[in-house]
C-alpha cells in the first residue's frame, strides 16, 4: 500500500494505524459486497411478491365472475339485496 513506509517509521503505533487501516479496507469490502447481496435479495423478493399479487388477484377475479354468475342464475342480477317485500292488499 502506498504510505506503508510512513507508517512503518513510527514503530508500533504506526504499525497499529496501518493494521487498523486495513481492517477499514476490509469492513469496506464486506459492506460492500453485503450490499450486493442485499440488492439481489431485495429484487428476488420484489419478483416474488408481484407473482403473488398477480395469482390473488387472479382468485379474487375469478372469485366475483362466479359470485355475478350465481347473481344471475337465482334471478338477482341488479346486485343490491332486495328489501323484505311488502303485502299487497
């Protein structure tokens, strides 16, 4: 590493300094590669969760067409709830 030597020529703090400098260097590249990791986790997640959306709202779709169907097939095809009917006279 450039500067080793300055480091070097104060003894044992500069040999603490470059041991701690390249323990920076080291947590810098962990960080950094657990960030890649996390992005990748992250997209992974992110796929998933649409293809999930996806299928429910899917069933949901489904769910409302046999709802409207069953509506249809039993006469009440307006789609309020009808009311007790009244006694005509």
């Amino acid at each position: 590493m450039p500067g080793d030597s300055l480091f070097l020529q104060y003894g044992a703090i500069g040999a603490i300094a470059l041991l701690a400098l390249i323990a920076v260097r080291i947590q810098f590249t962990r960080a950094v590669r657990a960030e890649e990791e996390l992005a990748k986790l992250n997209e992974l997640v992110r796929n998933q969760y649409i293809t999930t959306l996806t299928q429910a709202t899917t069933a949901i779709a489904d769910m409302l067409q046999v709802l409207r169907d069953m509506r249809l097939w039993y006469g009440q095809d307006s789609g309020r709830q009808q009311g007790p009917r009244r006694k005509r006279h």
